[in-house]
C-alpha cells in the first residue's frame, strides 16, 4: 500500500504537541480590531488547541513522521 501523503494546507496551518493534539492560530486575527474588546484581542494573540472532535479527521492529513 502507498504512503499517505500529507494534506499540505493543513500543515502549514496546524502544528502537533508531544501529547498527539493539534494547535493553531486563531481566526479574526487580520483586521477590524475597533469592534472587539482589549480583551479579545489579548486573548487572540496566542494559539489555541483543536478542538477534540476534530482530532480524527486531522490525524489522517497529518500523519505522523
């Protein structure tokens, strides 16, 4: 059987912790910051976590190394 290949738009967007999660950058991030608190905008500048019911699918466009 051949290899899988990597989903190339996936791994440029998501990266794997050491525990087999999946991070990312947050969305709303580019523009229009007048309507959004100071608040949402600190909480924005960092990565967040996949949610765990996507996990599956992101396990089969990333296979591990």
């Amino acid at each position: 059987m051949p290899k899988m290949k990597t989903n190339r738009a996936a791994a440029k967007r998501f990266k794997r912790t050491a525990k087999g999660g999946f991070k990312s950058g947050n969305s709303f991030t580019s523009h229009r910051f007048h309507g959004k608190t100071k608040k949402q905008r600190r909480q924005l500048r960092g990565l967040s976590m996949l949610d765990k019911t996507n996990v599956k699918r992101f396990k089969k466009m990333l296979p591990a190394k």
